[in-house]
C-alpha cells in the first residue's frame, strides 16, 4: 500500500515521517504547496495528514524559528540570514507573524489548503489515538514517537495576549472556524 503523507509544518511531521521510514511499505511525504496541488498525479492508495490547533502551531512555528537561527548561529556567528531571523523572532509572535505574512515565510497557507481531498484526518492534540488508523493500515502496534525540536520550557500565558490572538485570527479566521479551536488557556 502506498501511502501519501501531508506533511503540515510543525504538527507532528518529524514524528510520522521517521515512523513511516522504519516501515517496509513505501511512503511519500509531501509540504510544498506545489505538490499539494499536483497530488493527483501522484499514485497513493489513502492520504493522510495532521492538524492542529492554529494558536498552537503559529506558537511552534515562532520558537522554531527562534531555535534554529540560534543553532545556526552557535555553527556560524556571522550568519547574516539566522542573524536577521533572531532579530525578527526577538520583535515577538506578533511582529513575527506578520512578518511572515508579508511574503517571508515558506508556508503561509491555511491548513484548509493541506486538507483537501485527504483521506484521513488526525488531530495533533489526539496523535496517540488518532495515530491508531494509520497503524491499523499496516497492521502495526509500533507508537508514534514523539520528536521534540525544543524542550526548553517557556510561559504561554505571556504569549497568550490579545494582540497574539487578534494576530492568528486576523490571517486565519476561517481555518479557526471550521475546526472550531479556541486558544488554550494556560
């Protein structure tokens, strides 16, 4: 069986992609909006992919950023690129976000565009249930490992402000309401 494999940045992507290496079926892994567009000319049996809660995504996606250039400059202080990318994620979430919006991220889409015509559906903040039907495909007990990219500790709630959650919603107030998620009180 084939199975195609909608990679949404930062839900769980790094987790199901090793998972799906340590199996003997083939698997493909796709996030470009470009593929997602031309799957059909892709042959797969069943589509999957994973969502999550847009607050919490958007929160993952900015320490990522702030991570990464961190590491890159530790290899390399004179990186100019991870030097500018500190600098914006250091502005804040929000000044992020919209930084990002304004044509300087990679993937800007609505996670309604990764959905489409997708077979199977996960949520990220079920992963160890809703993982079971992809399992159940392959008739495989082996979990889903978690891949964690950071775990240094923060405080949500000094990220939870008004500003921050004008800010999502303003760019995606219909991915919000068609999964019905709510910012997570912490």
């Amino acid at each position: 069986m084939k199975l195609l494999f909608i990679h949404i940045p930062k839900n769980a992507g790094g987790s199901i992609k090793h998972w799906l290496r340590n199996k003997t079926f083939e698997s493909f892994s796709h996030h470009t909006l470009q593929t997602i567009l031309n799957r059909e000319k892709i042959e797969y049996d069943k589509s999957f992919c994973v969502v999550r809660n847009t607050y919490e995504n958007w929160i993952s996606r900015w320490r990522f950023a702030n991570a990464t250039a961190k590491r890159r400059l530790i290899k390399n202080p004179l990186d100019k690129s991870s030097i500018k990318s500190l600098e914006i994620t250091d502005k804040g979430i929000e000044y992020w976000i919209d930084w990002y919006h304004n044509g300087n991220g990679p993937w800007p889409i609505s996670q309604l565009e990764y959905i489409k015509n997708v077979d199977i559906i996960l949520n990220f903040e079920s992963i160890n249930t809703d993982f079971k039907l992809i399992q159940n495909l392959y008739n495989s007990t082996e979990p889903l490992q978690k891949n964690i990219h950071i775990s240094n500790p923060f405080n949500k709630s000094k990220i939870y402000t008004k500003k921050f959650k004008q800010t999502v919603e303003r760019y995606y107030a219909k991915e919000i309401d068609y999964f019905n998620y709510l910012p997570i009180d912490k």
